[in-house]
C-alpha cells in the first residue's frame, strides 16, 4: 500500500477497534424486542428486496444515506454524497463532477455502459443504448433518502443490477415545504433550486449552469418534476409525475502526458465536443391491498433526444470526430404483489413480480473530423460533413421473479429468490447506410438463497449475521451490439466498428458474507458497524480491445473484496463515520491471468466528521483512492490521490447559509486515464479541479 493510504488506514483501525469493543462487551439478550434501537438505528429498506424489510434483516449488503445525511455532506450533486457509501467510487471525466463514472465491486464501464441501476422512486432512469445514467436528473427534496443494495440483485432486478442499486427514494416524506435555494461559486457555477410541497401534490425545479474549471467545459442544465397524490380506497394511493431535464455541456476530453503546461487547458483533438440531451418522463404508480397482498403497479413513459458530438483519439496525434443523433423512447411497466400469506404455520412473506419494458432508439452519425492537428483539425470548422451511418434499434424485455422470505424461529430468516428474463433485439437497416445485423434474443434464470441470524438483540443493540449465494448477468448493451460509428484504420478494410453483434452475456456466481451490529446507549451515543466480504466470478465479461479497435468478450474474471462502514454520533453534538472499499479484480483468462483489471482503483476511503453547537454546524470529509492500473499489463500506475472537502452552516429561523470548500488542500490529481491505444507511452489523463467554493443560501417557508 502506498504512503498516501497509511494515514486513512491507522483512523480506520483505531475507530473500529475502538468501536467494536463496546458493541460486542455487553451480554447477549436472548429474549426478542421491540427495542428503540430498532426502531431508530435500524431503518426499513425497500430496494433490498423490492418490499419493506428491516436493513438489518438483509441477506444482502446495503446502506442508507438519511435526509439528514445528505443536508450534511458537502456536495454539488447526489454523486458527490454517493461517494460516501462502501462500495462505491466515482472517476471523474470533466474536472467537477458533473460526468463521473460509477465503479463498483470491480465493475467499470468506462464511459460505455454502466454496471448498476439507478432508480427515482423504483422507477430505472439508464439510458435505453449504454445503460448510462444522466445524474443531472437527479433532484434532491428535504424528504429525499437514497438507498444502495451493492453486489448482485439480478435475482429481483434482473439485467445490469450486477454492481450495485441504486434507489432514490423522494416520496418517503409528505409534509408541507416550501423552499428556495440560491448557489453561487467558482468557475461560475450558478444555480436556483426550488421546492413546493404538500400532502396531495410538490414540484421542484433546478436550473444550473457553470463556467467549468477546465477550457471548453461550460454547462447549463434545467429540470422539472412534478407528482400528485391522490388516495385510492381507504388504505391505496395513486402518484402521478412527470419529471423533465434539459442540459448542455461542452466536453474538454483528456489531456496528453506528453504535454507541458496549463491542466485546464482542453487539447484541440476536443474542441468541437459537445452534448446537449432533453429527457422527458411520465409515469404512475399505485399500490392498494388486495385480499391479504398489497398490490403494487407502474406504468412509465419516457422519451429522449441527444445529440453528441465525441472524438476518439486513434493515436497521440491521430483522432475522429463525428456527431451521434439519437431519439430514443419506451414503455416500462410493474406489476408486485407482496406480501402474500400462505397456508404454513411459519412467519413468511412472499412476494411475485413481473417487469416489461419494449423501447427503441433512431441514431445516426455525421462526419466532423478526422486527422492530426496540425492538418485536419486545424482547418476543420467543426460543422456536418456527411453522414456516416443510420439504423434503428429495438429492444423488448420481460421478466417475472419470485421472492420468499421465511422465518422458521424467530432470530432466523431464509431467503429464496430467482427470476427468468426475456430480451429480444433487433436492428433495422438504412439502405447504403448500415448493414444488416442479425437480431438477437437472450435469456437469463438468476436464483439467489440467502440466510440471516440476529445473533445479537437486546433493548441496546442488535446484531445480524447474514450469507447469500447468487446468479447475476448483465446483457450487452444495444451500441456494444449494433452501435454504427465506424473507424479509420491503416489497414483492410480500413475502417472498423466498435459494436459487436456475436457477443454473449456477462454471468457471474456469486458468494457474499457480512454482518451488521446497532447500538444506542443511554449516554445518548449512537452507532452502526456493517461489513461485507464477496467473491464474484464472471464469464464473457465484455471489454474494449486495442488490438480490435471492438468490445470482445475477454473471457473469465474474479471480483474479491471487502467493505466496511461505521457511524458513531451522538444526536444534536457530533457524528463520525469511516467506510473502507477494497476491490480485488484480476483477470482469469488471456495472456495477463492474475493481473489487476485496468482503471480498477483496489483501496477507497472515505471518512468525516460533523458538529453541531447551536445554529452552526461545520462537516469535514476525507477521501482517498489508490492502486489504480492504467494498462492490462499492469506496468503503468495512476498516482493515488486524496482530497478534502468541507461544509460550515449557520441556521436561522427561516434560513440556512453555508459555505462548501472541495478540494480544500488544493491537490492536483488525475481521477482516471487510458493508454494511447497505438501503443505509444503517452497517457491520455482526466485532470480533476483544484479549490474550488460554492455559496448557499436557503429560504424557507
């Protein structure tokens, strides 16, 4: 382990020694209750099995960001406090933040698909060709919780919930707020947020824009959500919501190691980068109880226009440039009933689902550049050449899924869980424009058994042991199949795409231990401890090849690790907490068995520290990343890094003023990088921003 990480490792040990003791010296109760503890430190969770359960009665790892939690950290986005979670890191690509990428257990996309779902109210908001998620969309309210069930849930979520889900959760709270939120900072970042809510109906708007800390990387970006309440019978509801979100970014694009000067600066390979993407949701949901089931349904619509224009560099001094237009749209619906009883004498729960969604997307690419700076992007204006490529895209999926929970005594719960999945594709050709690719149609069984012991409950603590065993896949993505952009080549036929129409699958098997220990005591101190221990082998995991310029199914990788998070806090004084992710991949198969999977980072830590006297409060946070492999040789590293952030309030009656500091020491790091993929030794680097301070204010009433 290098320098940087000893320090972060000591406060990780000494805290959960020092922790740990005073939770497993008291004696064990061996009488059940329905002790405050379990209902303070040991919330109900929904995303962990798609039904009410107590986290701690989880077969699975999971974690829980609380309203109060998110009002604390210094953050500009929901990524920024996800990065607090175990198991969760994000690589940043454009300096601030505002295009991170998701890894998690060893899973990275890279910019190309992502390896987790993300929800807005149990709703999937990735994009129907990459998987990608657009985290601008995301609103926060006062109500807001966000919840993560990492590792495989393909049993209950099917495709692509192999790393991680992730629920936010907006309509946990109804009470009557109002309020107005007012940003300014460096670089700038600008933005008025807005909130009106009660009972029956709340709309929310976030308009931002930003400067951005590197050249070329100025943004805008608009949302709207609306949602209204309405009661269905004596003990049924019914939401309808509609959310809207509209952003535009330039995109700086890497910088070259062979360079020498300004780190903001953006290379002239990107200058004609951009994006500008609307998306448009609709949907209801509605849950009633139906004889002894609660019945549980959704119906969403969602439309989305981008265009993009991107550059892949072919070489240090060789790149292409083409803009992508994309309309996509699709009809998702659920159906749950949760909760039935059946004839057996044993405390249980079963719940059945069925999932369908059928979407389609129309992309065409146009040519801008292509060559060497000093000849073809020097001259180069930047607008349409001709068009490259067309083709429309479709996919259709069903799944249902079963979940049967039992308790046959009380302190033991069994779980068993599996789902069969349907996906049908098919891709239409544009005359002289695109080929004809076969159609494709894949189907997946993921079972999951699952077993969870309170090993611990007394009127102070609980504790909960749980193990699981699990079947997960993950389906290529519609552009890893039938993506159209092509690439120039010096040699036959000359140019290349990178969409593979042959590929398999992603599986894995998967084995996961942990544990999670509660404890209130009457000094007012409060504390939660959660540890997980996985493995994970995956078969055909799907990679981007230099040697192909193409994704290729790489074969076989095994995903090990571990991951740890405490909190200690006494109520309305100070709160504390430390998580520790360590992510062990290498390869199975190939010529680099045993080798360390590229842009992995193996060791995360994140820890910080809140306090309160009276109307001000001050929040400081720590985060470190290390053992990161630019190249599947594993010859080249990437430095480790770490930052600190930090948040001062001051509360009023009816306003909160606070000031946020990142970066805070004023570290210069790369977040991730790539080699040159013609083999040179030049790296392309994704520097992130220096110090930078965001003002706030907010008003409510």
């Amino acid at each position: 382990m290098n320098g940087i990480m000893r320090p972060f490792q000591r406060v990780l040990t000494l805290i959960a020694l020092t922790s740990i003791l005073p939770l497993v010296g008291s004696s064990v109760s061996a009488q059940e209750s329905d002790s405050t503890i379990t209902r303070t430190m040991d919330p109900i969770v929904i995303t962990a099995e798609r039904t009410e359960t107590l986290l701690s009665s989880s077969t699975g790892s999971v974690s829980v960001l609380s309203a109060r939690q998110l009002e604390q950290l210094p953050t500009r986005s929901v990524v920024e406090a996800l990065s607090h979670v175990p198991g969760l890191v994000f690589l940043d690509n454009d300096g601030m933040g505002w295009n991170p990428q998701m890894v998690t257990r060893g899973f990275y996309g890279g910019g190309e698909a992502e390896y987790g779902v993300v929800l807005i109210d149990g709703i999937p908001v990735n994009n129907l060709e990459n998987g990608l998620v657009n985290w601008e969309q995301l609103m926060q309210s006062p109500g807001t919780t966000i919840e993560v069930l990492r590792g495989g849930a393909s049993s209950l979520y099917g495709d692509a919930a192999i790393g991680a889900v992730i629920n936010i959760r907006t309509d946990g709270s109804r009470f009557t707020q109002n309020q107005f939120t007012f940003q300014t900072g460096s670089h700038g970042r600008r933005s008025v947020k807005a909130l009106l809510q009660n009972a029956a109906w709340s709309a929310t708007a976030d308009l931002g824009t930003s400067e951005g800390y590197r050249d070329h990387s100025g943004r805008a970006s608009v949302s709207f959500g609306v949602q209204r309440h309405l009661n269905w019978g004596a003990d049924g509801s019914i939401v309808f919501s509609g959310q809207f979100n509209d952003r535009k970014a330039d995109l700086p694009g890497p910088i070259r190691s062979s360079d020498e000067g300004d780190r903001t600066e953006s290379l002239s390979f990107f200058r004609f980068d951009e994006l500008a993407e609307q998306t448009k949701r609709a949907g209801v949901r509605a849950e009633r109880t139906v004889g002894t089931a609660r019945l549980r349904t959704s119906l969403t619509y969602e439309t989305r226009d981008l265009t993009h224009v991107r550059t892949l560099p072919l070489a240090a001094t060789f790149a292409d440039t083409q803009e992508r237009d994309v309309t996509a749209g699709g009809w998702r619906m659920t159906a749950q009933w949760a909760d039935w009883k059946l004839p057996i004498n044993f405390d249980h729960q079963l719940t059945l689902g069925v999932d369908a969604y059928t979407g389609s997307l129309d992309s065409r690419y146009y040519q801008i550049a292509t060559g060497g700076l000093t000849d073809a992007y020097r001259f180069s204006t930047g607008g349409r050449e001709q068009i490259n490529a067309e083709g429309s895209v479709s996919r259709t999926a069903l799944a249902g899924y079963a979940q049967f929970d039992v308790k046959p005594i009380s302190r033991v719960k069994v779980s068993l869980g599996a789902r069969y999945d349907r996906l049908s594709d098919s891709f239409d050709a544009v005359e002289d424009l695109s080929e004809e690719a076969p159609s494709a149609s894949n189907s997946a069984f993921s079972p999951k058994a699952g077993v969870n012991v309170r090993y611990l409950s007394s009127p102070t603590q609980v504790g909960n042991v749980y193990a699981s065993v699990s079947r997960s896949f993950k389906a290529a993505t519609l552009d890893q199949l039938y993506d159209l952009r092509a690439l120039p080549v010096p040699f036959p036929p000359y140019t290349v795409r990178i969409a593979s129409p042959t590929l398999q699958p992603q599986e894995g098997t998967a084995l996961e231990l942990g544990f999670f220990h509660t404890a209130q005591f009457a000094s007012g101190w409060q504390g939660r401890l959660s540890t997980s221990i996985y493995t994970m082998d995956m078969e055909n995991e799907i990679d981007f090849s230099f040697e192909t310029f193409s994704n290729v199914n790489i074969g076989m990788s095994r995903h090990r690790g571990v991951e740890t998070g405490l909190s200690v806090e006494k109520p309305g004084l100070v709160a504390l907490f430390v998580n520790y992710t360590m992510q062990d991949v290498t390869q199975e198969s190939g010529d680099n068995i045993g080798k360390a999977v590229k842009a992995i980072p193996k060791t995360a830590i994140s820890t910080g520290i809140s306090s309160e006297w009276g109307p001000l409060s001050a929040t400081l946070a720590l985060k470190a990343v290390s053992d990161i492999w630019i190249d599947d040789a594993n010859t080249v590293p990437l430095e480790d890094y770490s930052t600190v952030d930090l948040r001062l309030a001051w509360s009023m009656t009816d306003w909160l003023f606070s000031v946020d500091v990142f970066n805070a020491l004023d570290t210069a790091y790369d977040s991730t990088a790539y080699p040159d993929p013609s083999g040179s030794d030049v790296l392309f680097l994704f520097p992130s921003a220096m110090r930078t301070v965001s003002l706030s204010a907010r008003y409510r009433f």
